[in-house]
C-alpha cells in the first residue's frame, strides 16, 4: 500500500506537534519562500524581495554558497547573484537548512545523546544523500536530496519537546538491546518519528517529495512509485551514517549496507572506501557552512 501522507489521523501525534511551541512554526521569511517556489510565476526578483526582508537569513545564504561544501569557483557578493547562479530551488533548500539548524538546540536526548548529536547525524545524512546523488543517477536533485536528509528525523525533534523522558527511555532500552527504536517509540511514544515528522512537514505546508521522505524513510516501499528512488537514496544515506555511527545513530536500528541496498542506488562495494572520505570532508564542510546546535 502506497500513501501521500495526509495529515495523519492519529490525534496524539497532532497535539504533541501542536505543543511544540518554538519548532512548530517556521520563520514567516521561510514560508514565503517555499510558497515563492511552489509558484509557477516566480521570479528570482520576488525571491529577492522576500529574502532581503531578513538580513540574518541573508548573510547565512551567502556564508553557505561561499561554503567549500558549495565549491562555486569565485566569491558571491549579493544574494540576488546567488539566486541566479543557484535558482530558485536551491535558494528554497539553503533558506530551510538555515531555519531547521537552529530549532537543534537545548536538552540532552538520553543515553549520553545530545542535540548536536542529532544535528550532526542530520548533517551526514544529506551530504551522504547529497554524494550518492551526485554519483549516480540523481545529480540534477543533489540538492534536494541533501535538504531530505536533513530533514528526516525532524520526527525527532518534536518528541524531544513533547515527551523528553519518553525518548530517553526509549533511547536507553534501545541501546540496552530491548528492540529496535521504532518499535520501543511505538511502545513508549504511541508512535514512531516518521510520524511526529509527517505532522510537523504537514504543518509547515513542504513539498510533497519532502513531506513523503520525512514520513517513511524507513519504510520505503509505502511511498508513490514515482518517489521511491528518492527516497531510497535517503534511507541509504540513513543506514550508511547509523552504521558509521555518525551523531545520533540508533533510528536505523540493525541494518546494514547490503549489496541489495548499495545496488539499490547504484553504488558499489569497491566505491565506498572512497564515498567514506568524501562523506567525512563534506560533513565538515558542511557543518561550518550552516549553523549548529548544541
């Protein structure tokens, strides 16, 4: 059974969001820009208009494209040059990235865990979502891909705020071996992060493409066949960075890179010692370019 995720029926997942206060509400200057993008006649001068209206989100938009985890050869003095060099939907990506990295702050998760742990898990994932991306058969959705991964265990965050004991525990019998951490969230929470993250996606009105990944990058064969290639780069990008033990690495419980899922993005076994080192590099990279928590 496929879905597109609508808003999820289960009324305790709605009202933990809606108890989230600070991180259930995205900046105003970000929901703009979204909706700028999901319009057909947008331009990059209203995309301009809005941006400049929020000098913060601006030098950060500057400060990543300037970033060596960009790479654009010279230096880009205005935003309106960004916006025409990177278009809209890039500009789209860098404006959430810039908004989501600093709702990763504040208490410990549990088990020695902390926010910067799911920061820098969240991190790795899109740059390993972003290097697969590029060296297969995605490299128009590069970025894309890497704001998915960012993204994905945004489920997390809301059940951080909305039970903080609740996750410890289920961190804790998780890392004690009494189940998978799905499975202890569905027991101790009354649901798991895919669906806390559907809610708040939801919520803040994201893509469709965006919203299904957040919502089942563990269970990949529940989206639309038109977004599981997608999201199958996700979900291995999740399990490459869980199994490195990369920031907050128990969501992926035990699975591991198999052959099936390293043909499953046209990755192989003999590309990964490489893959390994540019994952560490871009994670740097990538962690000075955007602001962190912890």
């Amino acid at each position: 059974m496929t879905t597109d995720l609508a808003t999820p029926v289960n009324p305790m997942v709605l009202q933990a969001v809606a108890k989230c206060g600070d991180i259930s509400t995205l900046p105003e200057v970000t929901s703009k820009i979204i909706e700028l993008v999901d319009d057909p006649n947008s331009t990059a001068r209203k995309m301009h208009e809005v941006i400049k209206t929020d000098p913060a989100l601006s030098a950060r938009m500057l400060k990543v494209v300037n970033s060596a985890f960009y790479g654009l050869p010279g230096q880009i003095a205005s935003v309106d040059r960004a916006i025409v060099l990177l278009g809209l939907s890039a500009v789209k990506n860098i404006a959430i990235a810039a908004s989501i990295s600093r709702m990763f702050k504040g208490q410990d998760v549990g088990g020695g865990f902390t926010a910067r742990d799911l920061w820098r898990h969240s991190v790795a994932v899109g740059v390993a979502g972003r290097l697969v991306a590029k060296t297969t058969q995605f490299p128009g959705a590069a970025d894309e891909v890497f704001l998915a991964g960012l993204i994905h265990d945004l489920g997390l965050l809301v059940e951080r705020q909305a039970f903080r004991e609740g996750l410890a525990e289920v961190v804790e019998r998780c890392m004690s071996g009494e189940g998978t951490f799905l499975e202890l969230e569905n027991e101790i929470l009354g649901a798991d992060h895919q669906a806390f993250g559907a809610a708040l996606t939801n919520k803040w009105k994201f893509p469709r493409a965006l919203r299904a990944v957040v919502g089942m990058h563990h269970d990949i064969e529940r989206l639309a066949p038109e977004l599981r290639d997608f999201g199958q780069v996700i979900r291995f990008a999740d399990v490459w960075c869980c199994e490195r033990k990369i920031g907050f690495y128990l969501t992926a419980g035990d699975a591991e890179l198999t052959d099936e899922l390293l043909e499953s993005v046209g990755v192989t076994r003999d590309q990964m010692p490489d893959l390994n080192e540019q994952l560490e590099e871009g994670v740097a990279n990538a962690e000075k370019s955007l602001v962190s928590g912890g």
